[in-house]
C-alpha cells in the first residue's frame, strides 16, 4: 500500500519507519524543510529520533499536497493544534487516517 505520512516528528518518524518494515511504500512530508532534507541526506531524523536508522527507500516529499496526492492512505502524524484542510477540500480528506498528539 502506498501511504503518505504526514508529519516528520518523533511519532511521525517512527511510525513511517514501522510501516516501512511492514512492506508499505512510505512517503514522508513535513513542514520543516531543512530537518526534512536532513533526513533525506543522512537517513536519520537527528532532530526527533537521532539513534534511530530510517530505511534509505523512504521517499522524501517537501511537498504536502504532493505526498497526499500519491498516498493511497494519508496519516497525520502531528500536534492537535496544527490546523487541517477541511474535509473535501483536496488531496488530504482521502482515507485519512489521524493520531491527534495533544499539547
């Protein structure tokens, strides 16, 4: 199944990286460009989960609305307070699957 993750935090980061060992392609996009191109260049998200290694056929997307399109299934892995789309306003409503992590 290809799945789009949504979000490059801790929670984000490790379950993109659970989903790969199960199989899944796994496109990740987060807000945080450069930590993201990090990421793509060392296969580590040093930021969030620096002792962590990141299997090296995770796509890297900068764009959301990119990685959503292509994702037959689209987590979002980020904070409550993160605003979303509203559903049926694009890309993101699709199978949307969301953890909601409080703050």
């Amino acid at each position: 199944m290809r799945i789009a993750m949504l979000g490059a935090g801790a929670w984000g980061t490790a379950l993109a990286r659970h989903l790969r060992a199960g199989g899944h392609e796994l496109t990740l996009w987060d807000h945080d460009t450069p930590n993201l191109m990090a990421i793509a260049a060392t296969g580590c998200n040093q930021k969030y989960l620096p002792e962590i290694s990141l299997p090296r056929d995770l796509r890297i997307e900068p764009s959301a609305e990119k990685a959503a399109s292509e994702g037959e299934v689209v987590v979002m892995a980020v904070p409550s307070r993160v605003p979303r789309s509203k559903p049926g306003s694009g890309p993101i409503h699709r199978n949307r699957c969301e953890r909601d992590k409080g703050h």
